[in-house]
C-alpha cells in the first residue's frame, strides 16, 4: 500500500535518511525500531510529507507521491500522530474529537461513539485535553487521528516515557485500528516488545540507514535487537 523506496531527506543540507526503503501493506502493522537519532521521526515526516525528499520514491497505493505536500497526503489517507504536542491541550476531550471529525456526515455521532470506546476518558468529555495525563493525551491523540478514516496512520513512539499500564492500554488502541482495516507504521524507541508482539514486520534503523528487516519473532528470539540496538550484532 505504501512503499519508500532508497529514500533520502533531511533538513536543508543536512542529509538524515541515507537511502531509505520501507513497506507497509494494507491493513498491515509494521514498526520501526531504533536508537534516538537513527531517523525513525525524519522517515515519518518525509511519508507525511511534511519534508521533501532529495532523492528516491514514495508510492501510496501505486501512486508517486514525492512531489505532492502534506495537505495530499491527508486528502489521501495518511494520518501523522506526533510524539508530543498531537492534541489541542485548550480544547476539551470532547472538541478534540468533534473537530477531527467535523468533515465526516455523522461527525457528532462518530466523536460520541470515539469517547465511549475510551474507558479512561468517557466520562471526562468536558475536561481540557492539556489537564490529561501522558497516557491519555495519546490515547485521545490516536482516537482523534482515526476519526479522520485515515488508509495509513504514521505513530511517533506513542508508547515512550508512559507507565507500564498506560503503554499497554495504547498499544491495545493501536492494534484495534489495525484489526479494523487501518494500516499502521509504529515507530518505536521504548518497550520494544509491546509492539513487536503487534505487528507483522519490523524494521531496525540506525544513523539514517536501514539495518535490518524482518520478522518480529527473528527480533526477539535470543537478544537479537539488544544486541542490535548495542552495536553487538
């Protein structure tokens, strides 16, 4: 559904993604794991299109899309969840989610139906999104990101610096999007395993380049990624 093929970005002059190659099927979870600094969050924001790319191809659904800018690619069905600063913390629960969906004929409906599915936060629909805790903010911040029906939804490590309980609850919200059709490109710095034991494929990326693909089981069998993410392999 989506492919970033010998990828290479950055910021202005400064080169970050070295030739970059991904896929993400359709309806498919893939991660992507890595050291701070390997380029996970660059990556990202290249297949949002919120940077350019200097060289290489992005295809979404058999389409180039390189050149096109951040407003296609959400007209298309991809969907950003930044790691911080992913809901509107002076808006209410509530208006979080009925402005993601304010394009949708059963907007209202569907923002109602959003807030019900989220146990933590149901009954706090009139609290302010910037009074939540981390754990909630990205719980609401993924909940207001599939209100949009996006094909594709790109998560900057929506599980780093949350409580063991926190991260579980996400990365179950995450993998009900998955089983109801929406594909998911899961970046990740932190509890690896937590999202290893929800995708189909994973990628390993260090210093811009990637450096391993496969399996998710082939990671965690023997220290295999600690060994990676050490230098050691």
């Amino acid at each position: 559904m989506l492919e970033a093929r010998d990828v290479r970005a950055g910021f202005g002059r400064l080169e970050v993604l070295h030739g970059v190659s991904i896929g993400v099927p359709d309806g498919g979870a893939v991660a992507i794991l890595g050291p701070n600094g390997a380029g996970k969050s660059t990556l990202l924001k290249v297949l949002a299109r919120q940077l350019p790319i200097l060289s290489g191809e992005l295809v979404l659904a058999g389409r180039s899309y390189g050149a096109e800018d951040a407003t296609w690619a959400a007209r298309h069905g991809i969907a950003l969840v930044p790691q911080t600063e992913n809901v509107f913390r002076d808006l209410s629960v509530r208006e979080n989610l009925r402005l993601s969906a304010m394009r949708r004929a059963d907007g209202a409906a569907a923002s109602e139906e959003a807030l019900a599915r989220l146990p933590e936060l149901a009954a706090r629909g009139d609290q302010l999104a910037g009074s939540l805790s981390g754990g909630e903010r990205q719980m609401l911040a993924i909940a207001a990101a599939l209100l949009l029906q996006p094909r594709l939804l790109l998560l900057d490590e929506p599980t780093t610096g949350l409580a063991p309980k926190a991260a579980e609850a996400t990365a179950e919200t995450i993998a009900a999007a998955t089983r109801a059709g929406t594909a998911v490109l899961w970046v990740v710095e932190q509890m690896h395993e937590l999202a290893l034991r929800r995708v189909q494929h994973a990628y390993v990326m260090e210093a811009g380049q990637v450096q391993f693909e496969g399996a998710p089981q082939e990671l965690m069998e023997n220290g295999r990624l600690e060994r990676m993410l050490l230098h050691r392999a």
